[in-house]
C-alpha cells in the first residue's frame, strides 16, 4: 500500500512538473507510461510526453521517439520523422542514435541486425545509392569514443571490409578486441576466428576457443559449430571433450546450422566426425542423432550424408534409407 502512494505521488509529482515544461520531468513521464510504471501504460501518451522533452532538447526523449516513429509505436509510423529525431540526439551525443545514423548513411535498415540490405529502399526511407561510409565512419568513431560496444563491432567490419576507411586489419581486430572485451558477441566471435587463423594476431587455439566459448554463450550460433569443433579435437582446452562438444553442436543445430546438426548428429549416432581423428562416442540418441544428419543433409551438408551412409554400413540399416 505505502509503496502504491508512493508511486501516486510521484506520478503526481511529474506530471506537475512535466506541466510545468520540465524537460527532464516529462522525459520520465513518457517512460512511465510506455513501461506502465506507476501507471496505466499507454504508448500514445508516453509518445506525446517524449516528443515535448524532444523538443526541450532532451537526446534521450529524441532518440527514444525515433524508434517509436520507426516502430508505429504509440504514432503513425514515419521513418523520415524516425530519422530527424535520430540525427536531433546523434547531433547532441546521443551514442545508440549515433550508430543508428551510421547505420543510415551505410544505406542499412536500423532494424536489421547487423544491417542486412533490403532491396530497394533500405534504412529509414534512403536509398541504397545514398549510402554515405564515411559519414558513417564518423558517426560510429564519436559513437566508440563514448564506450559504443556496437560502434566498436562495427568500426572492425568497416576496417577489415576497407568500406568508409582505409583497409586495416589490424584496426579491425583492434576494434573487435574492444568491443568483445565489453561483451558483444559478434565481436568475441569475430576475434576468436582471427585467433583460430592467426590472422593480424599470433595464432592460438587457447585464446580462439575462449572468445569462441563466450560469444556461444551469447547465443551466436556460428561460435558454438567452431567451439564444439574445437572441443571436439581438445584443440585448444586440456583433452578432447566430446559430451562439451555436444552441448555446442547441439546449440546451433538448435539454430538451424547444417553443421551444427553435422557435428551433434555423428556424436550421437556414434560416428567418427568425418575427416577427423577425434574419439569414437556410442550414445543413447541414436534416433535423435540420425534425424539432425537427415536435417543437415537436407540442407546439402554432403558430410553429413557420408555420415548417414557410413552408419548404415556399420549396422545402422535403418540411417540413410529415406
């Protein structure tokens, strides 16, 4: 009860003062009605509460109304507005707005995660052949300059892409090293397979398998294939370990990776990874196993066919009759 009058008064409280042209008050009132905290949630509301702070000058309001202009949250979608309230906060140092303006003058769709292109108009209305990488550099450079993990990933595609700077891997692989030391995971991702290639970097399987590990963690499937490799062969870690191997196969299988279901599907049919002098593993999810290579073969993994067939002639009649 003291906890429900408290946020009454404090709802109060800002509403008073967000009347009163408080910039800052009217700011929180707009996140108090977008979240429901405090009160009925209410996105057009909370929208008009945000677009009075962006007015005031608040980056945070403008680059928060940008993605509910982008979204059609609590407003009409309109990516020309999205992207003027997007350039308002960049322009005052807001860092998230000034990677969303990055990924504008790239000609990539803000919603995309990691830019993907779309095929005509791509980003908040711009066309791809108004893509600006320099201006784009510029933004991620002052985006990374106040602690941008995103800023800092993406400065490392531009640098080892040469697109918007100059060709450098060594910057790329400086960048990445930055931002996956801040957690992100296509970073930690990116720097693990320059270790695995001693690309720009002394080679070394230890430090590959380490950032491979954390970015799987993470979620990025691509990782868990090359961190079950790694763990498979005990390239890297103490010994060879085939039930950690699994663990990450079975993660990006779970993605949908072929090779994921390649690696996951011969340990638990107990098939020697092919090509490899990795360990011998009979398992209990022998049908489980012959349905993830079946999934991997279907997606033209011929790996996994060999797989399925070199079950069969070992008594698996039954593995690659469909």
């Amino acid at each position: 009860q003291k906890d429900h009058e408290l946020a009454e008064c404090c709802i109060s409280w800002m509403e008073s003062a967000a009347k009163g042209n408080v910039t800052r008050a009217q700011k929180l009132l707009g996140f108090c009605y977008l979240e429901g905290h405090g009160v009925m949630s209410n996105d057009k509301t909370g929208a008009a509460w945000l677009a009075r702070a962006a007015k005031g000058g608040d980056a945070e309001a403008q680059h928060t109304l940008g993605l509910l202009w982008q979204d059609g949250r609590g407003v009409a979608m309109n990516r020309s507005k999205a992207e003027r309230c997007f350039r308002m906060a960049a322009n005052a140092g807001h860092p998230d707005a000034q990677v969303v303006m990055a990924q504008v003058q790239l000609g990539l769709d803000a919603e995309t995660e990691g830019g993907e292109p779309g095929e005509e108009y791509v980003g908040l209305g711009r066309k791809a052949s108004e893509a600006d990488p320099e201006a784009a550099a510029q933004w991620l450079e002052q985006a990374a300059a106040q602690g941008s993990i995103d800023a800092w990933h993406n400065l490392g595609v531009m640098y080892a892409a040469g697109v918007g700077l100059e060709a450098s891997q060594g910057m790329a692989v400086r960048c990445w090293r930055e931002a996956a030391s801040l957690g992100h995971p296509y970073a930690q991702f990116c720097l693990g397979m320059r270790y695995l290639e001693g690309h720009k970097v002394v080679q070394s399987d230890r430090k590959a398998l380490v950032w491979l590990r954390r970015s799987a963690k993470q979620g990025v499937a691509e990782a868990a294939v090359w961190a079950g490799k790694l763990c498979y062969h005990g390239t890297g870690a103490a010994r060879a370990n085939a039930t950690r191997a699994l663990g990450y196969f079975l993660a990006a299988a779970e993605a949908g990776l072929a090779e994921g279901q390649l690696g996951a599907g011969a340990i638990l049919t107990g098939v020697r990874h092919p090509g490899d002098g990795g360990i011998y593993m009979e398992s209990d999810g022998y049908h489980k196993g012959v349905g993830l290579l079946r999934d991997a073969a279907a997606q033209g993994n011929r790996e996994a066919f060999f797989a399925l067939v070199t079950r069969q002639a070992a008594g698996g009649g039954e593995a690659a009759s469909d």
